[in-house]
C-alpha cells in the first residue's frame, strides 16, 4: 500500500493556520491548493520594506531569501498538518499510550527545506516543491519497478536511486527503503509537533517519557532505565556502536554490520549459484549483474527514437543511455 493511501479516500481534519484563516481541509489536494491560494495572494503583494519573505503561519518564525524558498517551506507545513492528523488518529486507537509531555512550542519548527525536492530515481531528475507530491511520486517509482528472477526462480525488485545497489524481495520493502533516501516522515506527534519514518517511533518517543517510577527496563551497562523493553535494546546498541572489525580496521556500528562485513570481505564462501554455469556469488545483486552475460543476443534495446543501440546486459545499456542521451 502507497503511503498515505489509507486516508485517500477517507476525510481528513487539516486547520489552515495561515494568518487568522479558519479554513479545515479534509483532503490533501484541497488542502494543498487552499494554502497556494495565500500564498499566491502574499507574493503578489509581498512587504516592499521587508528584507526576506516571511512566513504567516501562526508562531512560525521562518523567513525566506527568495520566494521559491518559502513556498518549499509553507507547503511543508501543509504535509506537517496532514502527519499531525495521522498522530492524533493513532493516539486515539491506542488509548493506552502515555500523554507527550514536552512543550508545544516546536509545534511548527520544520526541519531545513531546500528549495526543492529533487527525485534521484534514475533517469528522472524531476523537481517538487511540495513533499506531499514528491513522496507520492517517489512511491509511484517503487511500485512501478519491474521485478527481476534472481536465483532459484526467487523474484527481487532494484533500488534506482542515485548510488544505491539496493536489492529486496518485495515493492512495499524497496517503498520502505526509499524513505531512507527521501528522508520522509509518515506521522507527527499532534502535542509537540515532533516528526517520526514509522509509526513505532511516534510510539517510543511518547513512552520515553512517562514518569521514573514506571520505567522498570534497566540497562546492566549504565543503569539507564526505560518504559518498555525494546527501548531498552534499542539502547544497548549504544553499548556496542563501534565494533572493530578483527581482521582488518574496519569499524562496524554493529554486531549485526560486523558479521555482514565479514561475510563479505573475509569469507571465501558464495551462496548464490548461477543455474546456468558453475558460478557463484556473495550477494544476490552480483549474480543478477552475471546472469545477464548468458544472454544469447542483444536482450535490451535503447528505446529512444532513432537510436539503435541494444546491449546484452541492462547495466551497459544504462551506461550508455548516460552517455548518449543526457545532457
């Protein structure tokens, strides 16, 4: 399921808090044109003595140098009043959570907002300047991935984006994992505004703060005590964030990394087998890349107009898309 998808089709309560509007949004797209609509009205009759363009969200504080910067910005408040909506849903499914206790004074700090949102996919490029359409559209991508065999007839879909040699077993998993690269967030806690990837950790940073006396996980390394005990091993990973690597100076922020780096740059041992010759590899992503060499004839042909070009594998012809057509 896509993010936010569950609340597509369901109303929504998103307060406009532009100035002293009280208009309440109950879809995302009627919200987000709603509070284009100030912000076109502002900068079309921006301060002439003002030094930057202010933001008129109410107890924000923000000003822009330009006006692109600020619409990146008000527009991020419009995402920031749907994650709220999805804190106080979960809060009122769970009742038995604690109540936040810190100051609702962060209640609109947003985190720093470049001018745009650039999406890395491959070949893409394309520019936002509203995360709710960026995310949107990054999870388009991962949904439309085409699923490749990768041994023993296993399916796996490929991570695309910039730099990354991500390989999963399902599009949900390669959605999940894009966050990591888009840096999204999915909830806000509706007391204090604060922003969370999932909604485990909307969950933990509202236990954390329920009183001492409650707090009954203690850690055998430093004595810290915590609500539950998954917090307390969250917390123990502390204890062993900078595992040396005894075969070489490699430093692993885990047990869990230090065993995959030794699996991989220390042991000769290579599980994945190619069915079609002897080969066999250390990770799944090096064997798709060797099984495409036993292709026959060209299997992958350069689908812009005019251009001939057909590869046997489909890095090549990544590589020479690259280097043909963009600029």
């Amino acid at each position: 399921m896509a993010p936010g998808s569950k609340f597509k089709n369901s109303e929504m309560i998103l307060p406009c808090e532009w100035e002293e509007c009280l208009f309440v949004g109950k879809r995302m797209e009627e919200f987000c044109d709603h509070v284009a609509g100030h912000l076109k009205e502002y900068l079309q009759h921006p301060l002439e003595t003002a030094e930057h363009y202010r933001c008129w969200w109410r107890n924000c504080e923000f000003g822009a140098k330009d006006p692109r910067e600020l619409i990146t910005h008000v527009n991020f408040h419009s995402y920031h009043a749907k994650l709220k909506f999805v804190g106080s849903r979960l809060r009122a499914l769970h009742r038995d959570l604690p109540a936040c206790l810190l100051t609702s004074r962060s209640w609109h700090q947003l985190p720093q907002t470049s001018e745009e949102f650039v999406c890395n996919w491959e070949n893409c490029n394309v520019t936002f300047n509203n995360p709710e359409w960026f995310y949107q559209h990054v999870a388009h991508h991962a949904y439309a991935t085409e699923e490749k065999t990768v041994t023993d007839q296993k399916k796996a879909v490929y991570c695309h984006w910039k730099d990354c040699l991500g390989v999963f077993k399902g599009k949900h998993k390669l959605w999940d994992h894009l966050r990591t690269h888009t840096q999204e967030r999915v909830v806000a806690c509706p007391t204090c505004g604060g922003m969370f990837s999932n909604n485990t950790k909307f969950f933990d940073h509202v236990k954390r703060q329920v009183s001492e006396d409650k707090q009954i996980f203690v850690c055998q390394n430093c004595h810290k005590h915590f609500a539950s005990e998954r917090l307390l091993r969250d917390h123990m990973r502390v204890h062993v964030n900078r595992v040396t690597c005894p075969l070489c100076d490699a430093v692993c922020t885990s047990v869990s990394s230090l065993k995959a780096h030794t699996r991989y740059r220390h042991c000769d041992e290579r599980p994945f087998r190619c069915h079609l010759c002897d080969s066999s590899f250390k990770n799944a992503y090096d064997l798709h890349k060797h099984v495409e060499t036993h292709n026959d004839s060209d299997a992958y042909s350069c689908d812009v107009e005019g251009c001939g070009f057909t590869s046997r594998t489909l890095q090549t012809l990544k590589q020479h898309y690259k280097r043909a057509h963009v600029v």
